[in-house]
C-alpha cells in the first residue's frame, strides 16, 4: 500500500546530531573509567535512548552512574549542538517532495528536539506532531512509540513507514507492523537490513522510496 503517514526519528534523520552526541559521550564514558570510542557508542547505543543507555553504563560499572553525570553530559552536548549542528545533508528538499502527512518519533525528549529542530529549521516544519519515547512506557526497540505517533495522527501501521538510522528504531518499526527505510550515510547499512529495513544511502532516494506502492523488502538501494 502506498504510505499513508511517514514517521521520521529525529537525530541522525533530520538533524546531523548523532556525530556530535556520540562523539562527546564516549569522551564522557571513556572518563569514568571505561574505555569507549565513538564507533562503540554507535554499535551500543545509537537509537537506544537515555534509560537504555544508563542501564546499560550501570551494569559496566557496577554501580550507579556519578552524581550529575548526565546533566554535564546533556551540557556539553547542548553547547556542541549550539556551535556544530546542522540538518542532515538532502532532508530539505525531500521533506518538500513528500506530498503525504509526516511526523517526528524520537527517542530523544521534547527539550531535546525543540532545541535540535529549532537550531537547524526544521521545527516549524513538524509542529504539533513531534512525539517523544517519554510519551510510552517502552523506548526503541519496543513498538510503543511508533504506534502512539501513528495513533496520535490517525494512521494504520500497515499504512506507516519509518524512516530510521538505527537498527533499534528499524526493529521497533518492524515490531509495530510498520515498513523501515533505513538512512545509512556512513556504513554499508547491514545491521538496518537486518531488522528488515530498506537501506539507502542519501536524501533524495528518500522521496520515491516512499511513494513506493508496494515494499520492496530488505536490501539496499542504488546510492
């Protein structure tokens, strides 16, 4: 079926912050005693959200993490953002070639995106239908998300498509009945195909991919 609602993560889809936030938490990571680099942050932690994370960094230590560690963590990165970021390479114009009803599911917060959006000039563009995984019980790769967005814009499912750079969010896309594109910019796309996700490479396939009647199933477009 053609798509009826597309549902974009935020960052790392729309906004280039995944290289920036990535970045300054292995460094923050790597502080507290365990060696972490940015690669590792992307294998373990792109799309996962903040309690994914933490969870994930507090069994490593054995422990809790330090008092004010995420604050510090949330300030560098904002003051990154500030100096640093920009919208993903191609996302305007294919935002202007979609001709069907879009929304933002992010597991990232509200505060978050309102700054990200904001900073690059896309928030006006997804007002009122930005929707944040602490809006559900279950962040990526649980289906909660996805399907609260699309309950929330009056859409099936099996009428969303999910345009993701993550293969949490492909697997959560995939759990919700919903068909995954899958943005690899910087990799093959292997781990996305995996979750079931279409691949491709840059901005402007992104149009004809959704206007696709039908899925084409896992792979990998021409790039």
């Amino acid at each position: 079926m053609p798509a009826g609602l597309v549902i974009f993560d935020c960052d790392g889809v729309l906004v280039d912050s995944d290289r920036i936030s990535l970045r300054i938490q292995a460094e923050r990571i790597s502080a507290l005693g365990l060696p972490t680099t940015y690669e590792d942050c992307v294998r373990d932690f792109l799309g996962l959200g903040r309690p994914g994370t933490v969870r994930i960094l507090e069994e490593r230590l054995g422990g809790p993490l330090p008092d004010g560690w995420e604050e510090e963590l949330d300030a560098a990165v904002r003051d990154a953002f500030r100096r640093e970021l920009r919208p993903v390479a191609g996302i305007e114009a294919a935002l202007d070639a979609i001709d069907v009803p879009t929304c933002v599911a992010s597991s990232g917060s509200q505060a978050k995106m309102r700054l990200t959006l904001g900073l690059t000039g896309l928030r006006e563009r997804f007002e009122g239908r930005i929707f944040s995984a602490d809006e559900v019980e279950r962040g990526k790769p649980a289906p909660d998300l996805f399907l609260f967005a699309a309950a929330r814009m009056g859409a099936a499912p099996q009428n969303c498509v999910v345009v993701e750079d993550s293969p949490f969010g492909a697997a959560a896309a995939r759990a919700a009945g919903m068909r995954a594109l899958g943005y690899a910019a910087d990799d093959d796309g292997a781990a996305l195909a995996r979750e079931g996700a279409k691949v491709f490479t840059t901005m402007t396939e992104l149009p004809a991919l959704i206007a696709a009647r039908t899925s084409p199933g896992p792979g990998r477009t021409p790039g």
